[in-house]
C-alpha cells in the first residue's frame, strides 16, 4: 500500500517546480553581475600602491586545495616580505636576509575562500587601467575590478588607499612545495614585524563571510 503512494508524489511535485523554472530566466536576467570566484590555484603578479604612496610588487600564489596563500613582496628598492598563510590559521610573515625577522600570527579563520567576493555589492561598471569592469564593493573595505571580457581580475582598492592592478594572471599554476617552508627562526623567536595589509585584508573578508 505504501509503495503506490510515491509515483503520485512525482507529478505533484512537478506541478509546483513548472510554474516556478518558467518563471526563472526573467528574474535572472534582471540580477545583478556576481563576481567569479577565484580560480582554486593562480599565480599573479601585482603592483600595488600602497596608503603612503609606497609601491610593491607581490608574487600571488594562491593554492585553495592545499590550504594555503603566499604573497612575496617586494618593496621597490627595498625589502622582501614573504607574508605564507595557511588554512589552519597559522601565517608566518618574515624576510630571508640577515635580520632573519619572523613573525608568527595565528587568525580564526583560515585563508580566502574562492568565492571570498560573494555576497559583495554590485556598484556598476568602470573603466580602469584601461580595461571595462564590473565593479563590487565587499564592507565598504574593498572595491573589486573585473574585466567584463575576460573575467579576469583587473584591480582591488582598499578603503585606505593601498591599491592592487593585476599584472599577469596564471589560472593552474603552483608554487612548488619545498618554497611553502618557512624558515627555522620562525620557529624559534618571535620578532615582530608590521601587519601586513593583505593580512587584514584575509581578516575581514573572512569575518564577513561568516556573518
Ligand atoms: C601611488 O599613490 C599616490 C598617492 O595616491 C599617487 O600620488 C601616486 O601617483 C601613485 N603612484 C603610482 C605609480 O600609481
Ligand atoms: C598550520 O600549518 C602549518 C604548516 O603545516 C604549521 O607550520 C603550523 O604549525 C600549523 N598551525 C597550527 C595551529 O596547527
Ligand atoms: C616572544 O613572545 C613572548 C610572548 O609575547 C615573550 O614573552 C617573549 O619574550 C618573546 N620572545 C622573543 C625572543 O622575542
């Protein structure tokens, strides 16, 4: 007896989905642009400005599947950062000279998810660095290019000031493994060095994507 009351519940349901699929292609239409997510593994180079007008290049590996994020920062005649940060929560922030400086920071979130853009807020459409981009803003904190064409990342600006163009964008590309090693001093002191902003960058965005 019970068995022929499943075939009937087949039809019923379908009755309520029609109305609803023939009703989607409009709605859509009618949303605003979401940004695509961050390739689960690039490699890019960025120049960016910082709040003071200092400018950087930073190596960008970003590798999701294996839990981690590398930024090597090189000031323009001046240091190198290597800011790694792992999905645990753990990120080390040192320099490969001499001063061996490290230091150790642990957050309660762990690094960028993919989709770290969702939810940010679509503000229309701007040129800039001479590409055509659709533009959101994530908590008034950062402001996201992406070309329209190719929907590759162009830029980011952070509310206080620093801003990131897009160099090159390698979507697949990995850092080999040995280069995810921070060094032993890490391990041994804890000098401090000055937070990084795409540290505080990671904070907020993360915290946002809980709420
Ligand atoms: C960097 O930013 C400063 C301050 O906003 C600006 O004066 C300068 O022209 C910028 N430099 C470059 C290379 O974009
Ligand atoms: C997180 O992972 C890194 C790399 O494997 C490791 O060095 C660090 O100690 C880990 N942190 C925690 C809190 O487990
Ligand atoms: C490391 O940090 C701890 C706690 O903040 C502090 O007590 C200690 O003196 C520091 N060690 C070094 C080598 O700076």
């Amino acid at each position: 007896m019970k068995k022929r009351d499943s075939p009937l519940t087949i039809p019923f349901s379908f009755a309520i989905l029609l109305p609803i699929s023939l009703l989607l292609p409009s709605s859509i239409s009618s949303q605003p642009p979401e940004a695509t997510p961050w390739p689960p593994q690039f490699h890019s180079i960025l120049a960016i400005n910082s709040s003071k007008g200092h400018l950087h290049v930073t190596d960008l590996w970003y590798d999701w599947p294996n839990g981690r994020n590398f930024n090597i920062i090189q000031h323009q005649l001046g240091k190198k950062v290597y800011d790694l940060e792992w999905d645990n929560g753990t990120s080390y922030y040192y320099t490969l000279d001499e001063n061996q400086e490290c230091t150790t920071r642990h957050f309660p979130v762990g690094i960028l998810r993919p989709n770290w853009l969702d939810a940010a807020e679509y503000v229309g459409q701007a040129v800039i660095d001479g590409f055509r981009c659709n533009v959101w803003k994530k908590v008034d904190f950062i402001t996201y290019y992406e070309d329209v064409a190719t929907k590759r990342p162009v830029s980011w600006a952070f509310s206080t000031g620093t801003a990131a163009h897009v160099i090159t964008f390698e979507v697949g590309k990995v850092l080999d493994d040995p280069n995810w090693q921070a060094p032993v001093y890490c391990f041994q002191k804890n000098r401090s060095m000055t937070q990084s902003t795409w540290s505080l960058m990671r904070q907020i965005s993360s915290a946002t994507l809980v709420i």
